[in-house]
C-alpha cells in the first residue's frame, strides 16, 4: 500500500487537520483513537454536501450495517441530512481508522511528519 496514494478525498483533509492539531507522535493508542474520531467528527461537520453522494456510493444498506456492527441497532431520524451525515462519519471513520490506525501512523510517523507538518 502507498502511504499517499489516497483513494478518497476525505483522507487527506482529515490527516492534515490531525497531524497539524494534535500532537500524534506523543499519544498512546486510545488518545489517537479519540483524536481521529474528533478530526472525522470535524470533517464531516464541514462537508455537509459530501455526505449524499459518499453514503449513495458506498451503499445506504452497508452503511447501516457497518453502523449496527459498532454501535448496536440503528434508528432512523427524522431529519434526512442528519441520517446521511451520522452514516457519513460511520463509513470514513471505519476507512481511516482501517488504513491510518495507530500502529500504521506510529511505525511510519517520519513519513507523515515530512508530509504534514
């Protein structure tokens, strides 16, 4: 796998607001999990017109799914924006913490560091 050769657009912005917010080199593993999930959260509280097309091509049912297999049974809301962004931050959450989890940040932290800082 190439570190950089990034397959969504989201990727990127998300590890830019990481490495360039938090101090990624000094965290154990459960301060990285929790910072990723802020800079997903953030992400997706900025992209609100990405989150249609992103849960469309990823498949609204797999989506659901992929949520009930983390968080337990869903519940639809009320308000359709909100049910695309919430399986919006589920998808890019489980695809950056499966392709820039800890161990893959910490063991080549010197190439991130050239790339974002």
């Amino acid at each position: 796998m190439e570190l950089f050769d990034f397959e969504h657009e989201f990727e990127e912005d998300i590890l830019d607001f990481l490495f360039n917010n938090y101090d990624v080199q000094n965290m154990d593993e459960d301060e990285y999990i929790e910072v990723m999930h802020e800079s997903v959260d953030d992400y997706v509280s900025k992209n609100d017109d990405k989150h249609r097309d992103l849960v469309d091509g990823y498949g609204v049912f797999e989506a659901i799914k992929l949520y009930e297999q983390t968080y337990g049974r869903y519940e639809v809301l009320d308000n359709v924006s909100e049910n695309y962004a919430l399986l919006a931050f589920i998808i890019i959450y489980d695809q950056m913490t499966d392709k820039y989890g800890f161990e893959e940040v910490h063991s080549n932290f010197a190439t991130f560091r050239v790339h974002f800082y």
